[in-house]
C-alpha cells in the first residue's frame, strides 16, 4: 500500500494524516497519564477512564479537552487518509470502510461532551461513544492487517484482537471482580487500539514515497 508515484500532493496528504493520528495516539495516552496522578487515590486497577473526566473532578476539564482533541484528530487523520489522499488501500469499497475508521474518532468525541456521571437520558451517548470506540476500535484495527504491510500488519493483527477478547471478558466477568479491576480491564480494551493508532500514523509517515 503506496500512495500514487509522482503525486506528492497525495504523499504529502498522507503524511499529514499519518501526522494527525500519531499526535491523536499520543494526546490520549500522555495526558491519561497526566490526570491520573492529578486525581486524587485514583486507582489504575479499579477506576475506570471516565472517572477522570466526571463533572466535579479535579481532572473534569483537562481530561475532557484532550479527549476531545484526541478524536478530533483520530477523525481528521482518517478522513485524509480514506477521502483526500491518493493513498492506494488495495480493497474494494475504500469509501464504505474508511466510515469504519472514521467512528471511533466520533465515538471518543461524545465522551468528551457528555461526562459519564450524568445520570439524566444525555448519559446514553457516553455509553455510545464507549462503545463505538471499543468495538469499531477493535475491529478497525484488525482490519488494517489488508492495508499495511511488513511487521505492522502483525503487530496490527495481535492488538485488535487482545481488544475485542477483552470486551467480553470485561462484560462477563462477575461484579465483585470487574469491579475491582474495571480500570485495568478497560485499558486492556481501549489502550491496545490507541497504541494502534500511534504505530499507524508512524507508518504513515514513514511509508515511501516510490522515490
């Protein structure tokens, strides 16, 4: 998968795609990490993600923003990729599956606009967007093993996978044991697609251009 010899137009779109998810991958995980330790007796193990951002937190603001930022980006990078780019994707239907890799990015936007306390009818789209990201996520992430080639493909494969197991073991598992471990179930769901995204945008980048 190459974009268009003799296009640099296209190259350059691509790597400003690639650019967008890289910098979305690393916007969620950095500053994860930043609120978790701003959040006061936040636990890794039993809090889950959406902790850090619940109306009344410390972390409400900033875990909203760069969640927001996050997807905006994930939306951004991709639609570049699938509709401006004259990157070659080597599948039929490149527009229909692009809408694949587009979700998630919508999905972490709603989070970001509706925090998961909100206990009135609003509350359903954070579960939504949750749930787009999780499942579309997953699946888009196995999927990109037909659009990338070398060991990313592979490596591709692998993390799409631990995530998609991992969204039944979260919802099977008894209530006193996904309680004390939600927070580790869930970034065994949602890390592997975000570390994706950076690895995606870092090929990307990287792919050569036919010089």
């Amino acid at each position: 998968m190459v974009p268009e010899i003799g296009d640099p137009t296209g190259s350059s779109r691509v790597s400003v795609a690639g650019s967008c998810l890289l910098a979305s991958g690393v916007v969620f995980l950095l500053f994860t990490t930043v609120a978790e330790g701003l959040y006061p007796n936040y636990s890794v193990a039993s809090d889950t993600l959406s902790t850090l951002g619940f109306i009344g937190a410390k972390t409400f603001f900033l875990w909203n923003s760069q969640l927001f930022v996050t997807g905006l980006l994930l939306l951004l990078g991709m639609y570049i990729l699938f509709y401006k780019s004259q990157f070659r994707l080597g599948i039929r239907r490149p527009s229909l599956v692009g809408i694949l890799f587009l979700l998630p990015g919508v999905g972490a936007i709603l989070p970001s606009l509706v925090p998961g306390n909100i206990t009135n009818s609003l509350g359903i789209f954070h579960d939504v967007g949750a749930f787009i990201v999780f499942i579309l996520g997953g699946i888009s992430t196995v999927y990109s093993y037909k659009l990338t080639n070398a060991s990313l493909r592979y490596f591709s494969l692998v993390l799409g996978v631990v995530s998609l197991v991992m969204i039944p073991v979260y919802i099977a598992s008894p209530h006193h044991v996904a309680g004390s471990i939600s927070g580790t179930l869930e970034r065994l769901i949602a890390y592997p697609y975000f570390l994706w995204v950076i690895s995606f945008g870092s090929y990307l980048i990287g792919v050569d251009t036919g010089r």
